[in-house]
C-alpha cells in the first residue's frame, strides 16, 4: 500500500470522512472513483491521477444532496483553489472537505500530473496567423493593436459550436439557471452563438471565480484559449480591487448579496491606459 | 451515500466518444467527457453533454408499442415480433419483396449492422439497405 493508500484507508475506517474521492484504473484509464467504507479495500486500488477531473464539483452534489456529509478527495494545488471559492461562494460548507494534497509539480524524479498548463500543447500556424495562442503570456497578448486583438479572438468565437462543455466541466460555475441558456441574453437557433457576447458573458461571470485550473479549454472541441481570456479578467480584478481569486475566504467584489459592496476599488491608475 | 462513475460511449452518433456517468444513489445524474479517451479528448458536443437528460426522460419508448386503430398499445416483445413478421410477410406477397426498406444505424455494432443486412438480403430478398447517416 501506498501511503496515500494507507491514509484514505484510515481515514474511512475511524470516520473523519464518509466518503472518498480520487482515481483508480479503469480498463487502463485513470477515472475518478469514490472511496467508502462498505467498500474500504478498494483503497489498495487508489491512484493519484494522472488525468484531472473536478472531484470538488462531485463533491458539491454529493453535499447538495448530503448536507452533512464529510467528503474526502485528493487535491492538486487547482482542485484547492476551487474548493476555497467554493466554499466562499456556499456551494461546500466550511471544513466540509478535507484534502489530501498530491503534488502536480514536475519533476526528473516522477513522472508529472497531466495538466496544459504543465505541458501546453503548441498552437498550429492558423491558429498564430489568424487567432490567440494560448500559450502566450498576459503581457504578450496585449501587445498586438486592439483591432487586430478583436479580430483574432472573433476569429477564435466563431468556431464554438455552443456545446456548453466550458460551463459545464467548470468547478466553479454551479448556477441554476445559467445566463448562457437564457433566450433573452443569448439568441437561440445558431451556430456560433452570438459572438462575443457568448463568451463575453462567461467571462465577466468568471472574474473574481476562475481559478485557472484549464479544465475549460481543456474541453472545448474548438480550442478556443479561454484560459488566457479569463486570466485577463482575472488580472483586471486583481489590478482593480486588489483580489485574488481563489486564495482566501472573502467573497468577490462582485457579490451582490448582502447590505453592502463587499470591498472598495482601488485607484483606476492600475488599469492599462491605452 | 453511493457514488459511481460509469464508463461508457456516446450513443447519439457513429463518432463513438468516450463518456463518463456520474451515478448518484442509482440515479444518472450528468455525464462527462472521458479525458483520456482516444477518440474525443475529455471533449464532446452538447448531445454527448446531455446524455443523462435522454435516459431520464419521461418521453424515452421503454417497451415494444404496437400501433392498433391508430393507438399505441404496450405490447410483450413476442407480440411485438409477431405482428411484424405478419405485417411484413403481406406486404411483401402484395407487392414484393422491393416494397421493404432496412434502415440501420451508425451506432450499431458492425455484427448488429451486418446482421441486418443479411436479414434484408436473404430473410426478405431487397437490396434496399440504408443507414441513419442518409436520413
Ligand atoms: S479555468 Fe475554466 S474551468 Fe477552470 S475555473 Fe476557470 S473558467 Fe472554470
Ligand atoms: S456561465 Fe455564468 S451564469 Fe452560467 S453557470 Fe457559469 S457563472 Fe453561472
Ligand atoms: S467549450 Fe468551446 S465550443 Fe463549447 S461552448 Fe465553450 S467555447 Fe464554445
Ligand atoms: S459526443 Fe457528439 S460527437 Fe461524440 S459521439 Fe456523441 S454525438 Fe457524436
């Protein structure tokens, strides 16, 4: 037994969690798997990835429907990050979901966890003549004239075949009704959908809530870079508002909930003037 | 508390994309694409996304219907059978054995699929095969 072995075993055996999530094989691919104790030596069969799947968005329905439950998973550094705004945003409740931390870092000495932004795939040449490499820095992608930036990422819009997949492999989108099906924000009947404002909407929903796990681009068939426009947002609302997204356990400053703005504006300065 | 993730492959085309189940106390709760299959990537288009939404549906035919004074009634797979063995063997001594289309499908085994056409071919006598891809 491995040691993570070891202490899922012991950690389903005296309780401190109901339930288990990691991977194990499955007809050789690694699939996430839950842990419990009726079925505790399953634990000898428990692998730590390599694939990434988000275990904390399972663990959200699982205490949707199990309020009390204790949930346990393993948490790569991304899988951690979901959870604190998870819990921000009350999809988990606090201390719901103890981790066992596995390390993505790589390294000669193992063989590392798979993830793009570990091993980002190269852009092909139309996608660098005509659209966004998604390789590329923050910085790099602010270079080119705002014309030609517009029309390379219109390039990248009009290829989504509106599959959803972005939404719906998101740990951190868990809303009910979802502005990207309603008819009034977002015309019905096409391909693409309306471009920009399909993506346009998700991004502004993911400023202050992406924690730039990749899964997003991961899924999308028409690899369009989402990761790259979400860290944007992202930097805008960490430019502005001084919040890194992911991190800590206060809520956004886009939060509507409540009495009062949940914090200030710093100075517009830090916006790039153009 | 029992949470079960099910491989499988999407049905919906002959693309074949490899699926996940997420299987909530017996109950098919959302489905994800398999990352680390071969033919779809850990992506898939919004049919193989909704997987989950056209087993639970209340609209989905679970049992042979046969069609009496232009009503559905719920028939046994016997029945079923029979009538349309019956059915097919009077239009085809009416009007021949060309008067019958085979319509197979992309997600079909290849066996399903060749099973079928020999069934047209040498139970009935047509050469009118056909598949969905066309319709
Ligand atoms: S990177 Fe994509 S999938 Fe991950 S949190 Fe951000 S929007 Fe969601
Ligand atoms: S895209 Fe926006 S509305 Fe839709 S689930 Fe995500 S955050 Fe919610
Ligand atoms: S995953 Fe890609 S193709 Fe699918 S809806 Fe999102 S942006 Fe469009
Ligand atoms: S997910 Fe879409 S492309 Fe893949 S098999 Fe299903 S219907 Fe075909």
């Amino acid at each position: 037994m491995t040691s993570i072995q070891q202490q899922v075993h012991t950690w389903l055996e005296e309780g401190r969690v109901d339930i288990f999530l990691a991977y194990r094989m499955v007809e050789g691919h690694p699939l996430p798997h839950a842990f419990t104790r009726e079925r505790i030596d399953e634990t000898d069969t428990l692998v730590t990835g390599p694939a990434r799947y988000s275990l904390e968005k399972f663990a959200t329905h699982i205490a949707s429907r199990y309020p009390d439950a204790k949930i346990g998973m393993v948490a790569r550094d991304c899988n951690q990050r979901a959870l604190n705004v998870l819990q921000v945003w009350n999809q988990l409740k606090p201390g719901q979901v103890d981790t066992v931390p596995v390390n993505c870092c790589p390294s000669l000495l193992k063989p590392h966890a798979d993830c793009s932004y570990l091993e980002p795939k190269p852009a092909g040449h139309v996608k660098l003549e005509r659209g966004q490499d998604p390789n590329q820095s923050l910085a790099q992608a602010d270079t080119l004239p705002r014309a030609e930036r517009f029309d390379r990422w219109m390039y990248e819009f009009s290829k989504c075949i509106k599959c959803y997949g972005c939404r719906n492999i998101c740990p951190v989108c868990f809303c009910k009704d979802c502005s990207l099906e309603h008819p009034d924000l977002i015309g019905t009947g096409h391909l693409p959908p309306d471009i920009p404002i399909f993506h346009l909407v998700r991004a502004v929903h993911m400023a202050g809530r992406c924690i730039d796990c990749g899964l997003c681009e991961d899924a999308c068939p028409a690899e369009i870079p989402l990761r790259l426009l979400y860290r944007k947002v992202n930097a805008i609302v960490k430019d502005l508002f001084g919040y890194e997204t992911g991190s800590g356990d206060t809520l956004p400053p886009f939060s509507i909930l409540g009495d009062k703005p949940t914090m200030s504006p710093q100075p517009l300065l830090a916006v790039s003037q153009e | 508390m029992d949470l079960k993730f099910v491989p499988s492959i999407c049905s919906y085309c002959g693309t074949g994309c490899g699926v996940l189940f997420e299987v909530l106390d017996g109950e098919l709760v959302g489905t994800l694409p398999m990352k680390t299959h071969p033919v779809n990537h850990g992506k898939l288009c919004i049919k193989g996304w909704n997987l989950h939404e056209h087993v639970n549906s209340p609209l989905r035919l679970k049992h042979p219907l046969v069609k009496t004074f232009g009503r559905f009634t719920k028939v046994d797979w016997d029945k079923a059978i029979g009538v349309a063995t019956d059915r097919l063997k009077a239009v085809i001594a009416a009007h021949g054995p060309d008067s019958v289309g085979i319509l197979v499908s992309a997600k079909m085994t290849n066996e399903e699929n060749y099973l079928a056409q020999k069934f047209a071919r040498a139970v009935i006598g047509t050469n009118n095969v056909d598949h969905c891809a066309r319709l």
